[in-house]
C-alpha cells in the first residue's frame, strides 16, 4: 500500500529538484501574460510542441487582444488548424479577447475568479496564468501533476481540485512557486505515465511509488 511522503522527505523532493534545475521554465512559447493565456488555452489536448509550432506565426502578428480580433475568427483558424478542436478554441479565443477588450482594458485580470469567467478557461488555465505571468503561488494539476502526486506519494487524491489543495497545503511555501512547473517537468520526463525512469530519478530516496525498483 503506497504511504504519505513526510514533510521532510517533500521538503528533500523540492531541493533535489531545485538544485537540478534552480529556474525551471514552462514549455510553451509564450511573449506576454496574454500570448501564455491563448497558449495554454490551445493547449488543450494538445501538445506543448504542437501548440508553439503554430503560435510561433500566430504571435509574430497578434499577441494582444486588439490584434487577435482584427484577425477575425477564420484568420485565427488559418494558423491554428493543426491543433485538435481548433473551432472551438477559436470561438473561445475571440470571446475572451471581446471580454478582455470590454471589461480589462485589454489587460490580462491578475485574479482567478476574473480569469475563470473568459471562455475557454477554467481552473487550470487559470493557475497556470496566475502562476506563469504573475508568480502567484498557485499550482495548476494537469494529468502530469497529477500522476506525480499521487505515484510518488506528495498528495492523493481523486479528482485534479482534491490533488491541488492538497498540495497547496503539503509542499512548503519555499518551494511553491516553483513547484508548478518542476512536478510538470519530472511528470514529463522522468516520472512518465506508462515506464517512469525510476532507476535514473533524482528523486527516488525521497519517493514512495511502491514498484521503483522494477520500473
């Protein structure tokens, strides 16, 4: 039965990972708190690496909310149709960019509830922001954070929201800043879904996933 980590063995997960990695940067091409918004909104069930294949161009010609819906919903589409569910995510695009206009100024709102009533973003995607363009100590569980969490023995928990508070509460303030974007790294990298890299982990010592040693 896998087992809670301590509070020393979280506080040694953190330094293992930071004294690997002191800065560590989210993957999506991003130039401006609003550029992250649309990034990680596309992100959706996509990857990282096809996302910025096609922001790259998309961002050279609009990376602010006036420019977005100068380009109009079909111009928006022309460089994101080789992102899954782009339709939807365009729609979601130019309402939050109206929305934006409209009620911010067009200024990207500094405050969850603000950035939880644009379409297209919901709890994660606005962590990430919050987190990312405003260094807020705050952590979005996408499907990385989540298996970390739970494998390894940092927090349990059943649904996404459940794992977030937990962890909210668990890792210590030192550390949460950071935390976001080191537990997506390892997830992505090392703590992998399907054959994590236990034998080359940094932070094997400190982790509890019962089956390490056969990994």
């Amino acid at each position: 039965m896998e087992t809670l980590m301590t509070p020393y063995e979280i506080d040694r997960f953190f330094e293992e990972l930071s004294a690997l990695d002191p800065n560590p940067q989210g993957e999506l091409y991003s130039t401006n708190p609003f550029t992250l918004l649309v990034a990680v909104v596309l992100s959706a069930q996509a990857t990282d690496k096809g996302v910025n294949k096609a922001t790259k161009s998309l961002f050279a010609v609009a990376n602010t909310p006036q420019k977005m819906l100068a380009l109009g919903v079909d111009g928006l589409k022309s460089y994101i149709n080789t992102i899954g569910l782009y339709n939807t995510k365009a729609k979601n695009i130019m309402g939050l960019c109206i929305k934006l206009v409209d009620d911010f100024g067009g200024q990207i709102p500094d405050n969850r509830d603000a950035l939880e009533a644009l379409p297209g973003v919901g709890r994660k995607t606005a962590n990430v922001v919050l987190n990312a363009a405003f260094n807020e100590p705050v952590i979005a569980v996408d499907t990385h954070i989540f298996r970390v969490s739970n494998r390894t023995g940092l927090a349990f928990g059943k649904t996404p929201l459940e794992v977030e508070k937990k962890l909210m509460k668990r890792i210590p303030q030192k550390w949460l800043i950071k935390a976001h974007h080191w537990l997506v790294l390892h997830g992505r990298y090392i703590c992998k879904a399907r054959k994590p890299l236990c034998l080359t982990c940094p932070v094997r010592g400190e982790c509890h996933y019962p089956n390490k040693e056969t990994a």
